[in-house]
C-alpha cells in the first residue's frame, strides 16, 4: 500500500522538527529536566508541524524506553526536578520505536494521547466531557494523558471557561496542547486561559527549508527531483510543510518517476513555461495585436488568470534580475537560457514598469470578473511601453517644428517609475532593486517642451508616475482632473471633471509630486493650479477640454496607424486604458 509521503515521513523525534528548533529544543529539553507544563498552546501557520510536535511531545512522555521515567513530572502543578540526564544524546527524545511511540505516532487510538479537532467539537458538552474524562488518571504508573487539541481557535467561550477549571488545578499527568493558527482569537474569547499556557510561535517555513526537506524525502524515495520542479513546489506550498508533501505526493502519483517541472505545472495546474516565454517574446517584439489571440488560446485552455498573472510577475522578475546582470534562481535551464538572449530587449525601468503595473492590479485582480480583459489590457501596454516613446518623439518632432532627432537620448534624463512592493511575496525576489536604488539607470527618454495637447496625451503616465510614489489619494484626484491650460512660464493648470472640494485641495497639497512626475516628461515646468469648478458646471466651460482630449487622441491615433498600420487593432485598447 501507498502511504502518503507526509505520513511517512513524519518526524519521531524533535531532533527531525529542525525547523522548528526553537520549539522542539525547549520541549525536549523541558522533558530532560522534568519540567513539563500542564498547558501548552502551539501557534503558527496550516502544516508547519504544531500537531506533529505535539505527538512528539506526547511520545516522549509516554515512551516505554524513555530512562527513569518515574521521575518525569511527579505530582501536582510543579513537577519534580529530578534531572533525566541518564541518556545525554537523547535526553528527553522518545526513542520511535516502542508500542507506546509507534501507536502515538501512527495516529492511531490510545488511551493516554487523546487528539480532538475542536472545529468539529466546539461546544461546552464536548468541554465537560473533556473534563470529566482529564479526571481520571492516566492508564498506568509513569504515564501521561495527553489531550491534543486542534484548531483550538475554535472552541467557544464556554467550552474554554471548562478548561480553565481544569487549567487552575491540573490532575497529575495530564497535558493539554493546544494548537492553533489564529491565537489572536483565543486571546478575545478566553484571555484567563492563555496566561495558563506556554506559548510558542512556531514559524512559516521558508522555501529553502522546504526544498531542503523535499530532497531528503525524495532521496529516500529514490525518486530524482529537478531544482526548478523542487521550487515550484516549494512556491506552491507557501510556508507548509504538509502542502509540500501532499503537492510533491500528487505529482509522484502522476507516475513519470522523476519529479520535473513538466510533471508538476501538469499537477498543479499551472501555465506551460512556453506560454509564458511566447508572451515573453511577443512584449519584446512589440507585438501588441498579438496579445488577443495569445490571451484568447490561454482562456480556451482553462487557466487560472489569476494564478497566470502571478507567474507573470515571476517571470519578468526573473528578466529584470537577469537584464541587471544578476541570476534568476528557481528557472529551469531552458528559461534561463531564453531570459539571457532577451537580456538587452528590455530595460530596468520598463521592467519596473510592469511590475508595478502587476502589483497595482493584483489586489482586485482574483475577484474581478474581468480577468480576461484586465490581461489584454495589461499585456497591450507592455507591448506598447516602448512605443509611447516613439510617439513623444513623434509628438514632440511636429511641436519643434521637425527640428529635432533622438540622437543623444543618453544626455536626458527621465525619472523611472517604481512599482509599489508586491506585499504578496515574502522571498526576496532575485535581486529585485528599490527604484530610487542604484541599480535602476534613468531610462534615457527626451523631454519635450511643455505643450498643451502633448501633456494631455502623457496625462496617464504621469498620473501613473504618481502612483508610483505610493500616493493614492492623489491618484485618485488626479484620475479625475486633466490639465486644461499651459502658459509660457511653465504654469499647468488641471481642473476637475466634477466639482470636489476635497480633490481639489488633495491636488493642491500634492503640487509638488505631480510637478516632479510631469518634470519627468516636460522642460520648465515651475507650477501647478487647480482650476475650481463652479457648483452648476457651466455648459461652456467642458467644452475646450473635450476638443483638446478627442483631438489629442486622434491625432496620436491617427500618427499611430501611419507608422505602423499592424497597430490599427490595438488602438482600441489603448483607448480604454485611457478612458479608465
Ligand atoms: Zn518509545
């Protein structure tokens, strides 16, 4: 028969908890100098091991080899301490193998170690019943009664005032371990109970660690592991040691023998690495119209958009790590290989971009029922991020009269945009550099003298400059505002589309960042005025603006196709992205 890797390899001794070191050290070492408490209570993330230490504990308190064990906790609420040190090297360990360890470890009935899920237990019968049952003595001299509780966080008010009751005067011998992932709630429904308890944090168990332990495992297995299959794993799992079994169990189960990526993004469900690189290529090569048919295969195979875009942002960091002359760990060789050859194909800044585009929509991205959309969107602009270069060249070119070229592009300068950190992702990724870092060369764009119809075009992207600065009140103000006016010494004038007071003045007390965000893009910028809109809008009043809008969008529209006709499809895109 089969048996689950995560079952089979469950720890039997603390020493095999190594990553929760500082929990089973102080167990075992507690149970060496039999200083036991009556009451502990295990916090920490869904399977990092709090169940499986608290067996442990309970075998080791139970264990038929353990030495001397008379001595162990002797009566009343201050065990004996009486040292246990006969057996230095395993001095507090069960030994794993008796009847007593091998029934506690296999889960299996036992009249001393009793688990309860409080989730399916919670109410004040089940706690009374706990209590009467806490009264009887463990089955024999020397031994422990162990009550493992589950998912504690869910137990009522009530049940928990019962086991205060048993908390405050503990019978002799018996143990209650409580083990839980929201101790936070424990506190609000019984804060008396927890100042009874030891607590112990026991800690998300990080990526490295996992793989580390999937090699072990694997190895005795004699199953053979890639790294990048071993990453993805460890990825999937986010911080459990349980997921990463069960994961790499599923995968196994697949039957290929050797554990690859190819088996585990087919196990997982996750998004063959060609698609990904083919989208790749296509934002290098600009592509943009494109970008439709590309989403449109990915939404006929059944992905996870949401789960699309989050390996999305995987891979561009890896590319940015990459275009910084740094390694993107955690890639298989033929991605690797295929970031290399891109490496001068895109820019910091432009990856930066990306990201921070990612980052901006991911918070509302899983529950959109725009998923599909939302990708479009977002892959158009990175296949037109180099694009809205050219077209301020262009832009720019007509308003000086043709004058001038892009020749030295390397004397001015342009501020890069910085994505808001991505609070999903706790691992470092590879390299990823702060924007105001070192690391991010100022992507060298020419400015153009400040022009009316010009800085209505660029609008979005200033207004996404400021995102960048983490000011989203001010975005949102800004979202409703356009310039409506220049002069000759460098005054821009915004004005809002509705009357609002508040945006108004969040737009005045914000002048200074958006005066550097349009700096990016235009010379001799000095000032910025809100223009206050009247109550009842005047009619007249909306009127120039909307010319200047439609005119500045058809004319770069219109530029747009002449260049390059295959762009005809994208355009409407584009106009969305705008209109949002
Ligand atoms: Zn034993």
């Amino acid at each position: 028969m089969y048996l689950a890797l995560a079952r089979k390899y469950r720890p039997k001794r603390f020493a095999d908890v190594a990553v929760q070191s500082h929990v089973s050290n102080t167990l075992k070492g507690a149970i060496a100098r039999g200083r036991v408490a009556h009451g502990y209570l295990l916090c920490g993330p869904r399977g990092v091991g709090k169940t499986t230490l608290a067996r442990v504990l309970a075998m080791a308190l139970n264990c038929e080899r353990r030495a001397h064990g008379a001595g162990l906790g002797a009566e009343g609420t201050q065990p004996s301490e009486e040292t246990q040190a006969a057996s230095p090297a395993g001095a507090g360990e069960p030994c794993g193998e008796c009847a007593s360890c091998t029934r506690i470890w296999s889960g299996s009935a036992s009249l001393d170690v009793i688990e309860i899920d409080a989730a399916s237990n919670r109410g004040v019968d089940d706690a009374r019943e706990l209590r009467e049952r806490a009264m009887y003595a463990p089955t024999a001299e020397g031994r422990f009664k162990v009550y493992i509780v589950d998912e504690a966080h869910m137990l009522t008010r009530e049940a928990w005032n019962a086991l205060l009751k048993i908390l405050e005067e503990p019978p002799p011998r018996v143990i209650f371990v409580f083990a839980t992932t929201d101790p936070q709630r424990i506190t609000q429904a019984a804060a008396p109970v927890m100042s009874r308890l030891q607590r112990f944090d026991f800690k998300r168990i990080s990526p490295v660690e996992v793989r580390e332990r999937l090699t072990t495992v694997l190895a005795a297995e004699g199953v053979g592991a890639d790294d990048d299959a071993l990453a993805m794993i460890a990825r999937a799992a986010d911080g459990s040691m349980r997921d990463a079994l069960s994961l790499t169990d599923q995968v196994l189960s697949m039957g290929e023998g050797r554990l690859t990526a190819t088996a585990v993004r087919g196990a997982l469900g996750l998004v063959p690495e060609d698609e990904y690189l083919g989208l790749l290529e296509l934002i290098a090569e600009r592509r943009a119209v494109d970008v439709f048919p590309a989403v449109g295969r990915l939404a006929e195979s059944g992905i996870d958009f949401a789960v699309f875009l989050a390996g999305l942002a995987d891979l561009l960091r890896a590319q940015l790590a990459v275009t910084l002359g740094g390694d993107a760990p955690d890639v298989s060789d033929q991605t690797r290989s295929a970031l290399r050859a891109r490496r001068d194909r895109f820019t910091a800044p432009d990856l930066l971009r990306m990201l921070g585009a990612i980052a901006e929509i991911e918070p509302f991205y899983r529950k959109s029922s725009q998923q599909q959309l939302l990708l479009e969107t977002l892959l158009v602009r990175f296949a037109l991020l180099d694009r809205t270069v050219e077209l301020e060249d262009l832009l720019r070119g007509i308003g000086d009269g043709g004058g001038a070229q892009t020749s030295t592009p390397s004397t001015s300068r342009r501020v890069p945009d910085a994505p808001r950190p991505s609070p999903r992702r706790a691992e470092p990724p590879a390299a990823a550099p702060r924007a105001d870092g070192p690391s991010a060369p100022p992507k060298p764009a020419p400015r153009a003298a400040l022009d009316l119809n010009v800085l209505c075009e660029r609008w979005g992207d200033i207004v996404d400059r400021v995102r960048s600065m983490g000011r989203p009140m001010l975005v949102s103000a800004l979202e409703h505002a356009l310039p409506v006016a220049v002069s000759a010494q460098g005054t821009i004038t915004v004005q809002l589309e509705q009357p609002n007071e508040i945006f108004e003045k969040t737009i005045e007390s914000g002048a200074a960042e958006v005066l550097s965000a349009v700096a990016g893009t235009f010379d001799g910028v000095t000032r910025l005025l809100v223009r206050r809109v009247e109550q009842p809008a005047a009619p007249t009043s909306d009127v120039p603006r909307r010319l200047t809008e439609d005119q500045a969008r058809q004319e770069r529209a219109q530029m747009l196709r002449k260049k390059d006709p295959a762009l005809d499809a994208a355009i409407e895109a584009l106009d969305l992205e705008l209109l949002e």
